[in-house]
C-alpha cells in the first residue's frame, strides 16, 4: 500500500479522489435529508436544552473507562 500520494497510480489516485467525494456526498445528502426533519431539528433543540442545563453525562460513564 502507497504511503504518499507520489507512489499511487493514476487509477489508484482517480480512485482514492472519487471514495473522497462519494463518501463526501453521501454526508451532506444525509445531513440535508436530517435537516428537513421537524423530529430531527426537534431533536437537536432538546440535547441544546439538556446541554445548558447540565443534564449530560461523562464520556467516562459512556465508555466504560
């Protein structure tokens, strides 16, 4: 496997350009679609809430260390 972009192929690179800018596509096509959501922005609006008031809990909790 190359390590840097001078040792990739055309096609390696025309590849790895492409993976890029699908997976970026699929993100902004599923925020968008998110977005649109009333649920969703609810959603959002509610942890916003929870956030100022505290009422969060420690990534330590969530990830058992």
């Amino acid at each position: 496997m190359a390590t840097h972009v001078s040792e990739l192929s055309i096609e390696e690179f025309k590849e790895l350009i492409s993976e890029s800018v699908r997976t970026s596509f699929e993100d902004m096509l599923e925020d968008y679609t998110a977005m649109g959501s009333p649920e969703f922005l609810r959603s959002i609006a509610e942890a916003r809430e929870q956030y100022k008031r505290g009422d969060v809990t420690p990534l330590e909790q969530l990830s058992g260390v």
